[in-house]
C-alpha cells in the first residue's frame, strides 16, 4: 500500500496535468524543472521561446500589435530579472503552417521549497479574446490583422478632411498598400500562411507611424495609410520607401519574401470626398502595377485624365462590338521571290463615331484586360473567314490566298475554343487550311501546360500556326519543338538597319537557317525599303509583308488592288493601228 505522502505526491502530479493551463516552473538559469502535459502540448520543443534554456522552440510570442517579442521581454527572462505580472495577452503562433492563438500569461517568484527560481503559467484565451474583440470592433476593424477597416478608414479620412476645412489646411498624404502576386502564396502555401502574413505585415507597417497616423486594412492584400499634418510630400516618399524596405524582410519561419507598389495622393485640399481621393491614390498605384524598378508613384491630375480616358473608351468598346463599329483592314502578304501576293493578315481597327479611325494600340490592351478581347477576337476571326469567302467567290485567282489572324492568352482559356473555330468556318464556308492563327512567345508561356493539346487540335483541323512577333520575347528554343508551329514571323526589330547593322544580319540569318531546320516556314515584317527586300531576298526568306509592298488596306482597297492585278495580267487588246 502507498504511503499517505507518496498517494499525495501523485495525486497532486494527475491534478495538475489535467489542469487546461500550461504551468512551468524554472531555475535561477530558466532551465525546466517541471511542465505539465498542456505545457508540453502547448509549447513544441521547450521553453526556449519563452525566454528559457532549452533548443529552437517551434514556436514564437507577439505582442498584443502582432510584433515579434524581443529577448528582454520574453516571460521567463523577465520573471528572472524580478518581475512579476499577470494575465499579460501575448500571441502564440505554433508550427509550420502557423497556427495563431491568444494566451494570458502569468510570471513570478516559486513560492515553493527547492531549486526552483519562478513560475510562470499560459493560459488559452482565444475563444474569449475573438468574442469579446468581435463585439467592439466587428463594425470597424479588420478581423484578421485586428486593423481598422474600410469602413472605419473612410470615416477617418471623412473627419480629416473636415477638419481641414473648418480650421487652418494642412498637408495630408494618403498611401494605398498592394502586395504583388499574393494569390499565388495563397494558391501554393495555403490560405492559413497567407493569413498569418498578413498579420505580421499589419504589425510591420504599423511600426513605421506615428500614433497620430492611420493604417487600415482595406481588404484582401490592400492596405491604406492617412498620414496628418505632413510638412511635404517627401514625407510621404520617405514613408513609402520605408514601407517597403519593411515589406521586403523575410517573413519567418518560412522565408517567405514579399514586395508591393504604393500609390500616394497629397490632400486633402483637391478633393471633395474621400471616395476620390482614395480613387486617385489607387490610381497611382497601378501605375506601377507591371513595373520592376519603381515601388511607389505619385499621383498627378494627368492620371486622372487618362483613367477617365480608359474608362470611357472600356464603356465605348462595349458598344462597337454591339454597334459594328470595329473594322478589319489588310495588309498583303507577298512572296519574297516574285512579290506576289499570296495572303493577307487581318487587322483590326475601330471607327469611333467621335474619335475616328483608332489603331489596335489605341484600345487593344484595354480589351485584354476587361474580358472584351475575347468576344473582340471572335468577331476578327469569323470576319475574316467571311470576308476571304466572299472574295473568293469574287474573284478566283485569290482562291489559294490564305489570312492570318492574331490571337491572345486570354483567348487560349475558353473551355470551347476548338470547337468555336469549327463553327466558325462551317458557317463562313472557309477552308481550314487557308486560315492562320498567330500566337506571340508570351502567350505560349502563360499556358504551356494547357495549350500543347489545344494547338495539336487547331492544327489537326488543317490550320497553320505561326510564332509572332519572333525573338522579342522569351526566345525559348525549346517550345518551337514542344509546339506544333508551321512558320516563325520575323519582329521588325530585326529588318531595320539589318543592312547596317552586323548583329543584326547574323541574327536574321541564324533566325532562318534555324526555321529550315525545324521545317518551319520564315514570314518577314516590316520590309518597308528595296533594300530590306533584297537582303531577305538573299537569305531566301519566303515570304515578306511591309509598307514596300503595301499598307494595310480597308476591303474596298483589296478589291481595286485585286482588280488592278487582274486587268495587268490580262493579254493587251491590240489597237486599230497595230491591226
């Protein structure tokens, strides 16, 4: 039988480790002398991020602003220097994915016998903490970074503004936050890491303001700042490019590395609300969007006039597409060897009914980025067939001409592209293997795992696919073998001052001799002299487009150039003279 005091001792040992509490007890050197099991559960790998002796703990302790403690002010640390404190709410983040929590954390003296130097205790308050948090800040804070949210943002920004009205201006800079490719971390790494970012880069921009400042959490990876009563916008820059000197620091334990574009707006004396201002300040931002050697940019009232433009050319290409405002114009295709021609490429214009005749570059990017270029690309694509249909039936001697027409990435994701093009030209009539489809090096990039099949397909039908815009891109040898193509199109860039320039030529010339290699067919652009003609000539380039042979012609200028071909070639009727 169990002596009394040996039945008490494990009695006491069963009670306190099925406390819910983390109890730990140290030495005067922060060595463990005793952790419970919910210590032990609680805290992976020891007490050594607390403060105490032991190896790397796979966890870390923040601050009530979600900022990592420094050594001095870790629990055990400061328990062994003679403080004591009491329900302290710090963050544990746990593991790998990280997994937050809030504990309340107890420090003092051992008020036992022994080697014992101190005592601490955590306890779990997440549950507590959220709902009680939940009910004073849900209207008005961030749930995740604990931030002030849009709603609470844009009402600061209002009172601000007012304020400056009612009482002496001062200068004001607002600052909108976006993280470059976050989704991508989210996608790979998994929601709960993107989460746990987001915390320690709230903390991290929240360091580098004054008390008097505001930073919000807008939404997903956007955050914005209201700096008050600034001297000059340099202060804002200044700001920015702390901001992202702190964005780029390696986010641990992972080494996760980020980086962001800032947009900057000075007010508030230029606006009326708080809506433009944050208007405009984004708008800065995605100056910087696709740029890599610029993180911040400031706005001007030009930004605004061209937003305004892009606006309301997006609203006008809706209507073109349902008014039939867009135009096809093109540009013969000859064969290098005899300059006949033997296609066409199509492209598109638009007859604005206010601005005129607008190029590609003037609206192009615009569809690409709405969603309008798919619907854009479909229409070229069936207009051409149609239109080499008709003048097929019109003219004979064009009944081998083929077209080619570009398309985009974004075209490329449609689930029934194959089929579409089938549709297509059963409704036009047009033979398949008198269409070409150009495809630019970039686009083969953003899709390589999904397109192979999809041109195999387009092909198979009897459709010739052809590289473009050839060697301004990512100049990959290995897709012009992973890829079905029949023919590489030289960039212009490459035609111009070729005859001048040494480089040049033995590029050209490598571009050739690497088609004959590959069995690919070689198409020129931009021959605009005689003697870019005979260079490429000479280099038995096959076929050739460009301002020598002819500018791109509206249909009309097809039909009397066809026309005019036709009367040459027909035999001279001899003159009553000659008879």
């Amino acid at each position: 039988m169990l002596q009394p005091a040996c039945l008490d001792t494990e009695m006491y040992l069963a009670l306190i480790n099925h406390l819910p509490e983390a109890i730990i007890v140290v030495d005067q050197g922060g060595a463990p002398l005793f952790c419970n099991t919910a210590a032990l559960a609680m805290l992976p790998g020891g007490i050594a991020g607390l403060g105490g002796l032991g190896n790397t703990s796979n966890y870390q302790l923040l601050d009530g602003h979600h900022r990592p403690l420094p050594p001095a002010e870790l629990p055990v640390t400061r328990v062994l220097a003679g403080q004591s404190f009491h329900d302290e709410e710090l963050l544990l983040v746990v593991g790998s994915p990280p997994y937050p929590c809030w504990v309340a954390v107890t420090g003092g003296p051992y008020p036992g016998s022994g080697a014992g130097a101190a005592l601490l205790t955590l306890r779990e308050i997440s549950a507590a903490k959220q709902q009680g948090v939940a009910l004073l800040q849900q209207p008005f804070h961030d749930g995740l970074t604990g931030l002030p949210n849009h709603k609470l943002f844009m009402d600061r920004l209002s009172h601000a503004m007012a304020r400056t009205r009612d009482h002496s201006p001062e200068a004001m800079a607002l600052l909108v936050i976006n993280l470059n490719d976050f989704k991508t971390i989210n996608e790979d790494l998994g929601h709960q890491i993107g989460d746990h970012l987001l915390v320690e880069l709230g903390a991290r921009l929240q360091a580098q303001i004054l008390p008097k400042h505001t930073i919000a959490r807008l939404g997903g990876d956007e955050f914005a700042v209201l700096l008050e009563d600034i001297d000059t916008s340099s202060k804002a820059i200044d700001l920015a490019e702390q901001f992202h000197v702190a964005i780029q620091q390696p986010f641990l334990p992972q080494q996760i590395y980020l980086d962001a574009r800032i947009g900057i707006a000075i007010g508030p004396a230029d606006y009326q609300n708080a809506d433009a201002w944050l208007r405009d300040a984004k708008i800065a931002m995605h100056q910087i969007k696709d740029s890599s050697d610029q993180n911040w940019h400031v706005f001007d009232s030009s930004l605004r006039m061209q937003q305004d433009l892009r606006l309301k050319t997006e609203i006008d290409l809706r209507r073109a597409l349902e008014r039939g405002e867009l135009r096809l114009h093109y540009q013969p295709i000859v064969t290098i060897s005899n300059q006949e021609i033997c296609g066409f490429e199509a492209l598109v214009r638009w007859q604005h009914p206010t601005r005129g005749l607008l190029m590609p570059s003037e609206f192009i990017h615009i569809a690409e980025a709405t969603g309008l270029i798919i619907p854009l690309g479909r229409w070229v694509m069936t207009e051409a067939c149609r239109q080499m249909q008709r003048w097929t039936s019109l003219y004979p001697v064009m009944a081998n001409f083929t077209v080619s027409v570009n398309m985009s990435s974004k075209q490329f994701s449609q689930p029934h592209l194959v089929e579409e093009i089938q549709q297509l030209l059963a409704e036009t009539g047009f033979a398949a293997n008198r269409l070409k489809i150009e495809i630019t090096e970039g686009v083969l990039i953003e899709n390589s795992n999904t397109i192979i099949e999809i041109l195999e397909q387009i092909k198979a039908m009897g459709i010739e696919l052809l590289v473009d815009d050839f060697g301004t891109g990512y100049s990959s040898l290995s897709y012009l073998h992973r890829f079905p193509f029949d023919c590489l199109k030289i960039d212009r860039s490459f035609i111009e001052n070729a005859d001048q320039d040494f480089e040049k030529l033995e590029i050209l010339q490598s571009v050739v001799r690497l088609a004959w290699n590959l069995g690919l067919n070689v198409v020129a652009e931009g021959i605009e002299t005689s003697r870019h003609h005979a260079q490429l000539k000479a280099l038995r380039c096959e076929l050739g487009q460009g301002y020598l042979f002819s500018r791109p012609l509206a249909p009309e200028a097809v039909e009397v150039m066809i026309t005019e071909k036709i009367a040459q070639s027909l035999p001279s009727t001899p003159t009553d003279s000659e008879s």
